[in-house]
C-alpha cells in the first residue's frame, strides 16, 4: 500500500512538474510591451473576431495598430466601435491601397515596442499562441519567430486534401529547419514575431512580403525560428476561383524575389510522394487540385512577368473573408 501511494505522489509530482513548466513557457516575456500590428483590407466580416483573439492574450501595457488600407467598407466602422471600449487599439488609415509592405512601414514607425507580433485581419489566434513565440526572443540572435498556421476547410471541398497536405509540409519543412539549426524558416504572414531593430523598413512588393521580411532579416544578421505551438487558425479559400486568386498571387511574389523560398519545381518533386500520404478515396480530388494549383503558378509568373498592378494581382478570395 505504502508503495502504491509513493508511486501515486512521484506521478503527482510528474504531472505538477510538467504543469509548472508549461504555466511558465506560457507567461509572457518579462513586462516589456508588445504591439500587435493588423494590416486590413476591406475586413468588415472578420476583424474583429481576430482582434477579440488577441486582447485576452496581452497586457493593458501592450497595443494594437490597425491599419486600415483603402478600405471601401465598413472596416474602420468596425475598429472605431472597439476603440471605444479597449484603449489598447489604435487605428491608422491609409486613403488608397499600397499593399501590405506599406501598412507593415506604418506599423513598425509607430510601434513602442521592440518586439511587434504581426497578424492578419482574417485569422483566429489559438489561446496562448501569443505567448509561446515570445521566449524565443530570449536569445538575441533570433530576430524573427513564425507562427503555426492551421487551415480551416470542410472536408467535402475539392481542395480538403492538397490543403492540408500543403500546411502539413511547410509545417515539416519548418521543423527540419529548427532540427537542423539552419534558420532558414519561411515565414508565415498569418503569424509572425521580429525585433523592430531587425527590420526598419520593408520594400514595396506585390506578394510574398512574408517572405521577404525574412530576407531582409536574414541579411541583417539575424536568425529565423519556428514554434509550433503557436498556432493561428486559417480559413481557407473553398472555391476554384478563389484558390487561384490566392495562390496565384502569392506565386506572384515569390517570382518577384531572387533564391524564393518556394519554387514550382521544388514543389513538384515532392508532390508524389504527398499522394501516397492520403486515402485512395481522396486522389481525384488531390490530383485535380494539383492541376489547378499548377496552372496558379503558371499564371503568378505571368502576373509578375507582365507586371500586372497591385490590384490586378492580390485580388480578394472572398470565401476567405466570411
């Protein structure tokens, strides 16, 4: 019995000690401030389910700049009516779209912090995702941590299967980097944390502004990491249109960058191997998407080649929007 009850209490004292560990993983970085930078365009529908992910995770010293670009519906309506109620929001507008990389500018000249935790307007941050990028910042050569994306889609879609097979693998990619001690971590757009002092200002591109920031960083001197558990909730475009608005712009993008992160071809030689990680039920469905997603390559370097406008290329996939 005696025996029984020690092993209960050394068990016990496990588990507390686990706990214990994760309470302080989970606590945020000493008390510096943190701001929390949104770009948003035309977000009406869903900034404001982002924004209410994001207030419980930060603390009254911390804030949160909008940036409102262009927007020709009721966004900044929207934003005012929290400001009313939570001090800790502040807004800045810009009269006509310039992209992302300018609304990034805005944000880091006026943030009062070092560290700036940048999100979009259509994402859900999971409870504590916040916190876990921020220890990381603990060692000074880390001048950039990315989120963990995870996709929002029915099962049903026709783009169920490649989509998860897609966050799935730029997901082990990340991993192998950290494993590997490379750095070299691609970025998510959806979540990511830098030093201001490691980024100043970011140049004006038509798509890929993730990955470009890391570059910039990256040339700095600057190392690039990822935390799994910071996980951010994504959804997902659910039509055909849809699917080649978004990927083809960010294919845009990434041709506009010299050593991109992604490639066609890179993308190629692994995509049989993915095939054999699904349900036989699910290969029409994945080889179709597969199709689809390369003809969106194909038309994001015609884009960048052709030198399409802003607004030609980063159209808005509104099935992502509700």
């Amino acid at each position: 019995m005696e025996r029984k009850l020690n092993q209960k209490k050394f068990i016990l004292a496990g588990v507390k000690s686990v706990i214990r560990k994760v309470f302080r993983k989970l606590e945020k970085k000493s008390n510096k401030m943190i701001t929390i930078g949104i770009p948003t365009y035309n977000g009406e529908r869903t900034i404001k389910k982002c924004i209410n992910s994001v207030l419980p995770q930060i603390s009254k010293d911390d804030e949160i700049i909008i940036v409102a670009s262009g927007c020709t519906d009721d966004t900044v309506k929207v934003v005012k009516e929290m400001m009313n109620k939570e001090k800790k929001i502040k807004l800045m507008t810009e009269p006509e779209r310039r992209g992302k990389s300018s609304a990034i500018n805005l944000i880091i000249k006026n943030a009062k912090s070092d560290i700036i935790v940048q999100t979009d307007d259509d994402v859900i941050l999971e409870i504590g995702a916040i916190s876990f990028l921020l220890p990381l910042f603990e060692d000074e050569s880390i001048g950039a941590v990315s989120g963990n994306p995870i996709p929002i889609i029915p099962k049903e879609n026709l783009f169920y299967y490649w989509t998860i097979m897609s966050y799935r693998k730029i997901g082990e990619i990340r991993e192998k980097e950290v494993k590997n001690k490379t750095f070299n971590v691609h970025l998510s757009g959806y979540l990511l944390a830098f030093r201001k002092k490691a980024l100043r200002n970011v140049p004006f591109v038509k798509g890929a502004v993730d990955a470009l920031m890391g570059k910039i960083i990256k040339e700095k001197g600057y190392k690039l990491t990822y935390e799994s558990n910071a996980k951010v909730y994504v959804r997902c475009p659910t039509t055909i249109k849809d699917f080649l608005i978004q990927k083809a712009r960010v294919r845009a993008g990434y041709t506009y960058l010299q050593n991109a992160p992604r490639t066609m071809k890179k993308e190629i030689f692994y995509l049989p191997k993915e095939l054999f990680r699904i349900p036989l039920c699910g290969w029409p469905k994945f080889i179709l998407s597969g199709i689809i997603y390369t003809y969106s390559w194909i038309k994001g370097k015609y884009m960048a080649k052709t030198n399409k406008s802003l607004e030609e290329i980063w159209k808005t996939p509104e099935s992502t929007k509700n």
